[in-house]
C-alpha cells in the first residue's frame, strides 16, 4: 500500500537474513508450514525444499498478485489471498510463521488459540516480544507462577518481568524467559 509515495509493504516486510535463517533452521522435512502474512512470498518459497507443504497466507491481494507474477514457486506451496485470523486453518499444520512485529496482543492470541485448535505443534515468531525472533512450543502447559522471579512469555501475547523478592533475582533470571499459558494479563 502505497501513502505519500511510499510502499510500506516493500519498505517493511522484508527481513535481515538471520530471522529467515532461523525460520529455516527450526523446520523439518516432514513440517507441514503456514506462513501467516506471508507478504512476496520469499520465506514460503525459500521453506519448501525443506518441508512437505507450506500454505502462504497474505491479506494483501496486489502484493499476492505481484508475487505470484514474479515467482515460479515449487508445486509444495499454495498460496491463499485471505485474512490469517478468519480463514480456516488446515489440519496438520505442524509449524507456523507468523514475522509480524505490528501484530497486536489480540490478534497474536487470537493466532494463537486457532494454530493450537487444528494441532499445530510450534511457531516461529517476533510477535510476542516484537524484536527478534523466537521459536515457541505450542504444547507448553505451564501456568504462571507469581513467585517465580524473571521473565515469562505467555500465549496470550503478554511478556512481563516478576520480582517477588529482589534477592530472587539472578544472572540466570535476568537471561532467562518462561513460557506460560496463563498469566495475569490473560483475559480468559
């Protein structure tokens, strides 16, 4: 989308080599992937020699219709012009995508919620914390602990930091982040 001149989606969406290289590194042959925005399409065609299926959702429709027009993609990638957090997810994803630092906290649980509905196992982001790049175990059941010193991450979309007793706080707890289900900014 083009304002004052400039294409935001060209400007924006492309990322630094290290966050795709990550992507790439944490799937498998036997993934089946959903790229959630998945822009020009240049991370869902670089993943398909190394996984089974990749389904590459983007919202946008020109820059669907510029990326098909400009990329002969391997016959393992399908390609959707759809919004990710209303179209029906397939069964047996085991992997997704989802590189959107813009992603709203609801919007990143509502992802959430619907990856964990149809199985999905795993999800590289850099939503939840809205820098780097993350992989994060779906299947994680651990609640919050409100006594546990450090970070935690939940799957509602919401980071924080604990420091019940400051002589808690350690090397290890400044370096370390916990995965949670359930947290205090939860609204479930």
């Amino acid at each position: 989308m083009a304002i004052d001149g400039i294409d935001w989606e060209d400007r924006w969406s492309p990322y630094d080599e290290e966050t795709y290289r990550f992507a790439l590194e944490v799937a498998h042959p036997e993934d089946i992937v959903v790229d959630i925005g998945a822009g020009d399409l240049r991370l869902a065609v670089r993943m398909a020699p190394r996984v089974r299926r990749v389904y590459a959702i983007e919202r946008n429709r020109a820059v669907v219709q510029r990326a098909t027009a400009l990329h002969v993609y391997p016959d393992n990638v399908v390609v959707f012009c759809a919004d990710a957090l209303t179209w029906p997810l397939p069964q047996g994803i085991t992997l997704a995508v989802l590189l959107m630092r813009h992603c709203t906290r609801d919007h990143f649980a509502t992802h959430v919620r619907r990856l964990k509905d149809v199985g999905c196992r795993r999800l590289v982001t850099n939503a939840r914390w809205k820098m780097g790049v993350e992989l994060i175990d779906l299947q994680c059941r651990r609640r919050y602990d409100p006594y546990l010193a450090g970070w935690y991450a939940c799957h509602c979309g919401s980071v924080g930091f604990n420091a019940p007793d400051l002589d808690q706080i350690t090397t290890e707890t400044l370096n370390h982040v916990v995965d949670v289900v359930v947290c205090p900014k939860c609204t479930v």
